[in-house]
C-alpha cells in the first residue's frame, strides 16, 4: 500500500477549476486532506466508536455509507468485536472503496465486514443498530435526501442510532461568513495557501450543498426520529445523533 501523500492538488493556479470528484488523485491525500480541511475529524471519528460502543447490538448491522478509506469503520470496529454485529461499508467511488479495502485487510478485525460499491442511494439497510454518515449526506442531491434518511429511518431497529456529519451552512449570512471565515483560518493554520483554499472552495461548490442545521432537524423529525441533537460543532462542521 502506498504511503499517504500531501495535498497540494489545488496548490497551483488550475485557470479553470475543474468540479471536485473522489478520484484516484483525491485517494492518494485523501487522509492528509481531510485532516486538515475538516475541523475536529479526529474528534469525531474516535466518538464514533464511542457511541458504536453504546448503540451497536448483538447481531445487527451497523452501516458506514460513504466509507471513503474506511476511517469510521475502522473506528467502529474496534468497538463492537464479539457481538456477532456486520459492519457494512458503502462508496460509490471504485477509487475510494479498492483502497478502503487494502486498508482494512492491513488492519485484521474479528467483525464481519462488507464492503459495497454502490449509490447509498440504492442500497438495502435493515437490521441496523447504527447508521453513520460521516461527511457524506453533503454530496447527495438535495431531492434525493429525504427518500435516503427515510429508508435509513426504516431499516434501523427500535433504540437504533443514525450519525450525521457535516459541513453547516448559517443564516444569515453574517454568521455564514464568520463560520467561513474561522474555517478557512484554520486551513491557513493547517499549511494550505489562500490560492488552494479559493480554489478547493471553487471546486467543491455545487457539489458539497450544506443545509442548516435547522434543515437537518426538521428533516430527521420528518422522518420518524423521536430525538435528535448535535453532540459536536467546530465552527461550520458540525456531528448529530438521531434516535428510532
Ligand atoms: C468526505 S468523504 C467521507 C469521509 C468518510 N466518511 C470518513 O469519515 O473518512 C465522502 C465520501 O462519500 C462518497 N459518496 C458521495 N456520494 C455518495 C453516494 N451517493 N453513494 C455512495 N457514496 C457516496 C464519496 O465517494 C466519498 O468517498
């Protein structure tokens, strides 16, 4: 497997920016990407196993959708061995999912595992105990994202437990433009240049829709959810948990 690189995939003048894809050229940084572009990943990641610990049942599934590398897997599994639970692993890039799998043979697991090249969009949940979308709801059109929290609504198990990461947008806009802000001052903290933080935000726009939290909400009340709340938020990315 080949050593995790350094992003500098924005780092020089692109003329035209071309629309951000999960490519192989976005495998090969993807964890030195993602670390310095999403505040608090860390965080999240590790309480995920923490609620995996929690939540995740004897014999049910517990779904990762948008896998990317497996990082919540990876974290998840080390919190459910001897349940007999399935993790389920699910990316729509080819790119993405062949590295997650090299990647989680490197790091052997009792926990059944499987890995789906799919739309999460497509996919069957049931049995589920836990649903995690770490940073993935955000890449799913808009029209296409209650139909998803509905099926994931009705495949978790009575007392289940659905994860939602993402990236915020605020209102009104002066609030939107300090939360930006404070975000792109920590990429700059993090090494990455105004050229390469202008242009990933070129990049990714249209293809990353953040909603506001309230969207959220309401959205997961919609659904069915009794409870929801978010248990962590630096500046504008932010971590739920909802409950059946
Ligand atoms: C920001 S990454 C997720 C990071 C990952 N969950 C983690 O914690 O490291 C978003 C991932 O979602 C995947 N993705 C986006 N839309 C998808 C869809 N409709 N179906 C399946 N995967 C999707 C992308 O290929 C990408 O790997």
């Amino acid at each position: 497997m080949s050593e995790p690189k350094q992003d500098n995939l924005f780092a020089n003048p692109l003329g035209n920016v071309p629309g951000f894809v999960f490519d192989q050229a976005v495998v090969d940084v993807f964890p030195d990407m993602i670390r310095r572009s999403v505040p608090g990943y860390q965080t999240i990641l590790s309480h995920c196993g923490a609620l995996a610990s929690r939540y995740v049942k004897p014999e049910t599934h517990c779904y990762d959708l948008g896998c990317s590398l497996g990082a919540s897997t990876l974290a998840i599994r080390a919190n459910i061995e001897g349940r007999d639970a399935t993790m389920v692993a699910v990316d729509n890039s080819a790119a993405m999912l062949g590295r997650c799998k090299t990647i989680l043979e490197s790091s052997p697991s009792k926990v059944n595992t499987q890995l789906i090249n799919a739309d999460i969009c497509d996919i069957d949940i049931s049995n589920a105990s836990l649903v995690v979308m770490n940073f993935t709801l955000q890449f799913v059109p808009l029209d296409k994202r209650l139909a998803l929290l509905e099926k994931i609504y009705r495949g978790l198990n009575p007392g289940g437990c659905l994860i939602i990461s993402e990236k915020l947008c605020f209102e009104p806009e002066s609030l939107n433009s300090l939360l930006s802000d404070l975000h792109h001052q920590f990429k700059r903290a993090q090494g990455y240049s105004d050229l390469e933080i202008s242009q990933k935000r070129d990049s990714i726009e249209n293809v990353l829709v953040p909603e506001t939290l309230e969207t959220h909400i309401q959205r997961l009340r919609t659904c069915g959810f009794h409870s929801s709340s978010p248990w962590f938020q630096c500046f504008n990315f932010c971590s739920l948990v909802a409950f059946k």
